[in-house]
C-alpha cells in the first residue's frame, strides 16, 4: 500500500499512530515504526533534558522514521530547534497554525503535517507550506479542533487541497475504517483511541480496563469541562462519574460544578489531581482513576484487546486488505488476486 504519503515519509504502511500526550511514549513510537507505519511522539509539554532522552529512546529502538507531535498554539522555536538537531525527520502540529512554525520545520528538512478540523483550515495550512494534511473528525479521542465527522470532513479536505495528501483521523480503530479512509480519498489513516489498548500504551490499567469494556456510545464531548491546566479546548471522554453528576447538575459554568476543587486522585511525578484537571491517567497514578479524564473516541466500540502495537499495526493492515479485496472482487474479479498479499510477520 505504497502511495505519494507513504514516500514523502519513508514508511511502508499508510498508517500513523496518532499523538497522544501522557499515553504514547517512545516504546509506543518505536514498536509503530519498526512495524512499518509512523510512530509519533508527542512532546509539547516537554523540557529541553526530557525531550532529548525520550528522542534519543525512540532512535535506540528504531531506525526507522517517525515524527514528533507539538501544539502549534505554544511557542515551540527552541523545541522544534531541539528535534531538528536529534535529526527528527517529521512533524506533526496541532491546535492552531503556525506559518513560521512550518517554515522553521522545513528549513530544518523536516516533513509537515497539520491536523485540521475543516476544508478553510486544511486550505491555510497548505498555504503556510505544510506537506500533509491531517483530517480530524468530531468522533476522535482526546482534544478536537471541530465539530465535522470524519466521513464528511475527509472529502471536503480531499477535495480542497488537491494533490497534498490527506490521512484520516477519528473514528478509525480496524481495518473496516482504514478501507473507508482510503475510498474517502485519503492516503492513510491517524490512529489513537486503539493504540491506548497496546502493550506500549503509558497508560493507567483502569483507564484501560474501561476502555475494553466501553461501546460506541460511552463518550462525550465537552466544550471545556476537563479545563483545568487547559481551558476552553473542546474534548472527547468516555463518561464517568465526574461527567455524569455535572450533567444531573445541568451543565453549571465553571466555578460551580459538581466537587470542583475536590482531589480525586495523585500521582508520584505531579503531586495532587483535581477533578476536571486536564490529564491523561498514567501509570503512576493512585486514586479515583474512574473520575478522572479518560480520552477516548467513538471507535472505542471496537477496541476489545491489550495486543503490542506491532500487531495492531498489521492487523488492522492486513484487515483493510481483505476489505478490498472483497470490494474489488465484486467491481473485477482478474484484478483481485494481486491484491490479497498478508503481512505475516511477528
Ligand atoms: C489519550 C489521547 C491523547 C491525545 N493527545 C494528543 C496530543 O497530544 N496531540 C495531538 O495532536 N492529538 C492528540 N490526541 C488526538 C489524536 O492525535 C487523534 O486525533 C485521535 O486520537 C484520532 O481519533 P481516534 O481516537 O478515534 O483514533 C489525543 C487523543 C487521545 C485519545
């Protein structure tokens, strides 16, 4: 499945794990790219010592592309400056556009991708220079930039910016959706709610837990309710207890919400957790995990097993081709055959 995406990034799968702040790690990264598709690392929030250990991590466990995750709302020069010097051959940026942002990335060398939520934003970023445009839909996990699903953004971006290539985010968890992704036109597809069920996943066990057992139905989008440490950023959660009582409250403003300023939970590295503090639940974490921010999207639905990522990577590959195959079995049955060739690698 090599196409224009695939090239411009050295990879072998149209494929990405997408960047998820708290949950994917260098290990997470590194198992992606060494299984073919693009590991991402996100690193937005990281100071100079850590950003430089977690890249030097992900190089001593692959040498294969992947790109770095930073939010285009902050300035991020000296960080971006960072990456480039440990040789990071991609960009990814989010929440916002930042032309001279861009510009630094490929006067460095580095290959851009811009996650959107609309045609109008997809068009400004293919202006400010970037080479590939990420298509987010309204169904995705974590934090979403608008309010269009995936099914009707990824035409609309498809169709605005021509021969850029454009992957598909949100919503997609199988190969089912890899295969819907590419017939939208999009030349790949930007995973994050079933990379949170890798073993890689730097994640909380009952985050977890909560993950496998919640169905299509279990998530909520909030326009600013887990805003502590980052406010009025709309966002996608599974339900919970903190959810659910400021909902029976009537949605009240901040300031006089349900246990606000209660601490539900604490963590070795953070100290103290406040209910509706923006926070992905990590390993480290002791408390009321449950009430906590849970990022997840609507294609939770399908996530049903912890597999390393590796196997995530190839099954839901090798499952996009059998989808396919099937379509094109019924359009041309002499052009199937060459198209039903498994990865069978572990
Ligand atoms: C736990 C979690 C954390 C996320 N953190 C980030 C982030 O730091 N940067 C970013 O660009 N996107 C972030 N996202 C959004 C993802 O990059 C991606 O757009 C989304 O997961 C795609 O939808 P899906 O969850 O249905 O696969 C996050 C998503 C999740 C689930």
């Amino acid at each position: 499945m090599m196409n224009t995406f695939t090239t411009l990034l050295g990879i072998e799968t149209p494929m990405v794990q997408a960047p998820m702040g708290g949950a994917a790690g260098p290990h997470l990264t590194a198992s992606v790219s060494n299984a073919g598709a693009l590991g991402t690392l996100p690193l937005s929030g990281a100071d100079a010592d850590q950003a430089r250990q977690r890249l030097r991590q992900v190089r001593q466990m692959t040498a294969r592309p992947f790109a770095v995750n930073l939010n285009a709302s902050k300035n991020q020069d000296a960080r971006m400056d960072l990456c480039l010097e440990e040789g990071v051959p991609a960009f990814s940026l989010f929440w916002g556009q930042s032309p001279c942002l861009v510009a630094r990335a490929k006067a460095g060398g580095a290959v851009v991708m811009q996650t959107v939520g609309s045609a109008k934003e997809a068009c400004e970023a293919v202006d400010a220079g970037a080479d590939v445009i990420v298509a987010q839909g309204w169904e995705a996990g974590g934090h979403v930039g608008g309010t269009v699903t995936t099914m009707a953004l990824v035409p609309a971006v498809v169709d605005a910016v021509g021969s850029v290539p454009v992957i598909a985010a949100g919503g997609i968890a199988d190969g089912r959706g890899m295969a819907a992704a590419l017939a939208l036109g999009a030349q790949g597809v930007w995973i994050g709610t079933r990379f949170l069920a890798s073993d890689e996943a730097a994640i909380h066990p009952e985050y977890i837990a909560r993950l496998l057992a919640a169905d299509e139905t279990a998530t909520g989008y909030y326009e600013s309710l887990f805003d502590i440490g980052w406010p009025d950023a709309p966002h996608r959660v599974l339900r919970n207890s903190t959810t659910k009582a400021w909902e029976t409250a009537g949605r009240p403003e901040n300031g006089a919400r349900p246990g606000e300023g209660d601490i539900v939970a604490s963590s070795s590295s953070g100290g103290d957790i406040q209910r509706y503090q923006c926070l992905t639940p990590g390993t480290d974490l002791r408390g009321d995990i449950e009430a906590l921010s849970m990022w997840a999207g609507q294609s939770v639905g399908s996530v049903r097993r912890v597999l390393p990522a590796g196997d995530i990577v190839r099954e839901i590959l090798n499952e996009a081709r059998r989808v396919a195959l099937r379509l094109a079995e019924g359009a041309d049955r002499q052009a199937a055959p060459a198209m039903l060739k498994e990865d069978t690698r572990r």
